[in-house]
C-alpha cells in the first residue's frame, strides 16, 4: 500500500492538505462533498501537489510538517520531497 501527502487548491483559494492511500479516489471524495467538512463548502477542489511516503506514519508526519508551514511555503515544502509532483493543471 502505497501512501501519500496531497495538497488541494479549493475553490476560494484556500489550501488543504491531507493524508490518503489513493490520489484520484480522494479526490472524487473531496469534490463529491463526502471526504470533509473544510472542503465541503469550498468545492470544487484540484489537486495542486503530492508526495509518495513510506508508510502511513511518514505520511502523517509530512502533512503535520506541511501544516506547520506558513501558507506560501507549504506547495514548496511538499514539492521538496522526493518523488513529489506538481499537479498538471485541468
């Protein structure tokens, strides 16, 4: 099982960042208004980065480290990791 740190551009320009096993399936989540409450109101949502972790504890503890950044650094920081990619734009 392959985890990983995500962060999502919602409709209003806020930022969300979350933990998952399955990119696309969460995503559809998100946007079916089922997968929180933060995002519910701010929909639709795009992917705007992730990160492949290990495990599910690396995964958690990148997205604390993520949470902790500033709002401009966050893309940046996540986008440092290895493996990370820049969503393509829809």
């Amino acid at each position: 099982m392959s985890w990983h740190v995500y962060l999502l551009t919602c409709a209003d320009g806020a930022l969300y960042c979350g933990v998952t096993t399955d990119l696309a399936r969460r995503l559809a989540e998100h946007n079916a208004g089922t997968a929180s409450k933060y995002t519910r109101v701010r929909l639709p949502a795009a992917l705007a980065a992730s990160a492949p972790c290990e495990d599910k504890g690396a995964a958690l503890r990148l997205e604390l480290a993520v949470k902790k950044r500033p709002r401009a650094a966050k893309v940046a920081f996540l986008l440092d990791q290895p493996g990370a990619a820049l969503a393509e734009p829809a």
